[in-house]
C-alpha cells in the first residue's frame, strides 16, 4: 500500500484503543516497489500488473490494520506505473480495485493524482466512485475546476482533495515574506508572477485576521462540489486546529471572489506554474 507499514500498524492501535469509533477508512495502493515487494528489487516494477501481488499488498495492509473492508480504496498517482488507459481505465489495478468492491471488500473505489487531466479523463469512463485530487486546489490556483470538478459533478464523483498547501511549502503554511523578497527579484516571470500572488493573499490574511492555514481550509470548504479535504495533520495539535477552522464555516463569496481574482492574475503568464513547480522553487 502506499502508506507505510508503521502508518497501518499505527491505525490498528488506534482502534484498539477506541473501539467505540467507527471510522471512515481510506487507503490508496500504490508504491509497491517499496513495501513487501521491496525484495523483489528491479523485479519489483513488476508487480504493478500482477493482480495477485497487488492483491497480496492490499490483503496484508488489512492484516496489519485488522480491518476487514475499506470504505474508500484509490489507485494512487494513476498515470505511474499501473500503465493505466485514461479513456477506459483499464488496467490490472483497475480490475483489481472492480473484484474487491464487487465482494464487499471495497466500498468505492477510484484513483488519486496530481494530474487533473488523466482524473478527468478516467471519471468520464464511468468506473470511478470518487477521486483525490493532489494540488487542483490552493490559495494560489484552483485547476481543478477547469475538467475535474464539471467530469466529476456530470457522473456523481464524489471529490477529495489534497495538499492544498503545496505539500508543506512554508510559504503557504506561514507567511514568509523574506523568501517572497526573493521570488519577487527573481527575474523569471512566472516565479514574480507567483510572489505578486502570494504577497496580496499574506495581505488579506492580515486583513481578516486569519493565518495561511486558516485561510486555505475556509477557501477549501468554500466549495460544495468537494466532498472532503485531506490536509495531512503531522500531529494532534494540527487536527484540534484544522477541526476549530472548519468549525468556522466557509469564506464570505466576497472573499472567494477575491482569492480567485488575486489567482487569475497569472492566466497570461505563459506556461504557467503548478503548485508542486511552486514548492520546489520557494523551497530553493
């Protein structure tokens, strides 16, 4: 699977601590190259179409994590290895993810990405039950919604997004305005472009009173077409504060307004910048 075996063992004490709760599970298969494959070595690329080595990897998840289903199972990052057909979704993972749900083993079923086209695409087969969108939606853009949201709302989709904060990037978790000085000098326009961005939205944070976690959540649960929001909580404290965010509720239209148009700034800016580019560039 693609979380780690500490993560699933981590999971299982959870709810043996807790066996009132009833939590909603969600897993994605992926990397199997690093897990219980990872002996396999080269070989390892292999198993991604092997329906028995990839069935093998989900069945020992669930050992580990001493569940006997999964709400929500998800082919991870689906234009890797699974040599995946947008157009069909065929593939062995695909066909895999079909068996288990057909037996009640996977609720629903899907695929995760940072590419909203190849999502898109695969939503439109009419074999996916939801999808995770890494990246399509952040205070810096919302690519998502140019075919993923209209693929996903046409075929009842249901939508989970992710790293809405550029996978840590400290620029859109606090506001580092010495590292903008920097991007602002660049000289490369589309780094500029991205600063002008970024300086305006540390601005309305200060405006409203909120930091950059805050907004991005509020800006998230601004939009009805998604259905949940995986912001990848590092510790307890992180959770309290995210649940103590959304309790605030959605962004005013005017504010939403606002962060689209500060967005849109950089539409003719050619080529472009996605928020994972971003990352790296801020990171540098």
């Amino acid at each position: 699977m693609r979380y780690r075996r500490l993560a699933s063992a981590d999971f299982n004490l959870a709810l043996a601590r807790h066996p009132d709760d009833k939590p909603i599970v969600c897993a994605k298969v992926g990397h199997l190259h690093e897990g219980i494959l990872a002996g396999m070595k080269d070989r390892a690329i292999l198993a991604f179409q092997d329906p028995q080595k990839i069935m093998a990897t989900i069945k020992h998840t669930m050992w580990i994590m001493r569940i006997d289903h999964f709400d929500l199972l998800l082919m991870h990052e689906v234009e890797r290895e699974w040599k995946a057909d947008f157009d069909t979704a065929n593939c062995v993972c695909m066909d895999v993810l079909e068996r288990l749900k057909k037996e009640g083993v996977a609720a629903y079923i899907g695929g995760s990405s940072w590419d909203c086209n190849a999502l898109a695409r695969m939503i439109k087969t009419g074999r996916f039950d939801a999808v995770m969108v890494a990246g399509g939606i952040s205070l810096l853009n919302r690519w998502m919604f140019d075919e993923v949201v209209p693929a996903a709302v046409e075929h009842d989709v249901g939508i989970v997004v992710g790293g809405c904060l550029g996978q840590n990037n400290p620029g859109l978790v606090m506001k580092d305005r010495e590292a903008l000085k920097t991007l602002l000098e660049s000289g490369d326009e589309r780094a500029v472009t991205q600063g002008k961005k970024l300086s305006m939205l540390y601005d309305l944070s200060d405006e409203l009173g909120l930091n950059m976690i805050q907004l991005a959540v509020r800006y998230v649960l601004s939009f009805p077409q998604i259905h949940s929001h995986t912001l990848g909580a590092r510790a307890l404290s992180h959770i309290q504060a995210n649940i103590q965010t959304a309790e605030m509720g959605p962004l005013a239209p005017e504010i939403v307004a606002r962060i689209n148009a500060i967005q849109d700034l950089d539409q003719g800016v050619e080529g472009g910048m996605k928020l994972k580019e971003f990352t790296g560039v801020f990171n540098k």
